[in-house]
C-alpha cells in the first residue's frame, strides 16, 4: 500500500471516473457489458500508470532525492512504459473498432477513450496532486508518508528478526547479522 501516494491514486481515480462518465454522457454512449467491460479495463491501465510513478517515485527516494525530485523523477522514469502501454492500447482499440462487430465496437470505443483520459489523468492530476503537497526535505515522516508497508525491527541475541506488516498478510523473516 502506497499510504499519501495511495490517498493521491484514489483522488485521481474519482477524478477519472468522473470525467469518463461526463465524456460517455455528453457523447451519447450507451453502456453494453461490453462498454462497461473496457471501462473497467481502463480503469486498471489508470491504476497501473500511478502504481509505476509511485514505484520509481519510492526508489528516487531511497537514492536519498527530497520529494519534489523524487516525484519529478518518478515521472520521467515511469512515462516511457505508460507512453508505450497507451499506445498499444490505442492501437489494438482501433483496430477492435475497424474490424470488430457492434459489440466489440463498444468494447473499443469505451476503451479507447478511457485509455486517453487515463493517460491525461495519470500524469496530469496525480501530477499536480502530488507537487502540491507541502513537504520538502528527507525527513521521517516524508519518508513514513511515501512508504509502503511498515517494518519492525527486533535484535535477539544474535539474530535480528524484521517483521514486514502488508494488507491481511504478515510475513516473518529470519535474518542472520
């Protein structure tokens, strides 16, 4: 879990779907299981655009950058992947368009729109979300803030034992000093 990062994600998810459902209005488009199929799909590409920012976010600042570089980093590193996974997308949602029936028509064009405005999202609004925050520096609570998962570290006798706390799963691990 990605903690202020994560709060930042689910902002810009609401924000996605918003502006998904205003385009589908203002444009006429009938929702089909299909439509709503590559509605939801675009929906994962959206989250998956901000989980690969947040990541290479996460190891500029374990390189030790401050936040505002460890974010513009973050982006630059992350927008080649997002760039090419989009445009794949787009190009298999023309082609599903050109040569699918009716039904895989709605799948594409529901598809094809949510990946552009996932993109817009994804590296607009998280963007801004993220530079707006108020945090400069390397501190603990930046770094509390922009981790993920929570460690506990125990020294007994000649071993050290890290407990490594994440969702519903705790996981122990032996380590040898």
């Amino acid at each position: 879990w990605y903690r202020l990062p994560g709060l930042v994600s689910v902002v810009a998810l609401a924000i996605y779907i918003v502006l998904m459902l205003t385009i589908f209005k203002f444009m006429s488009i009938t929702l089909t299981a299909a439509g709503i199929a590559g509605f939801i799909l675009s929906m994962g590409m959206a989250v998956d655009a901000n989980i690969l920012i947040f990541e290479r976010t996460k190891e500029a600042l374990r390189k030790g950058h401050s936040v505002h570089d460890a974010i513009r980093e973050g982006f630059a590193r992350a927008w080649t992947s997002i760039r090419d996974s989009n445009i794949s997308s787009l190009i298999t949602a023309v082609i599903l368009f050109w040569f699918g029936t009716s039904l895989i028509q709605g799948f594409a064009l529901t598809f094809g729109i949510g990946v552009v405005v996932s993109m817009f999202t994804a590296i607009s609004i998280s963007r801004t979300l993220l530079f707006a925050l108020p945090f400069n520096g390397h501190g603990a609570i930046v770094r509390a803030l922009f981790g993920s998962g929570f460690f506990i570290k125990h020294n007994l006798s000649n071993h050290s034992w890290i407990f490594f706390c994440h969702a519903s799963q705790i996981v122990e691990l032996r380590k040898a000093i």
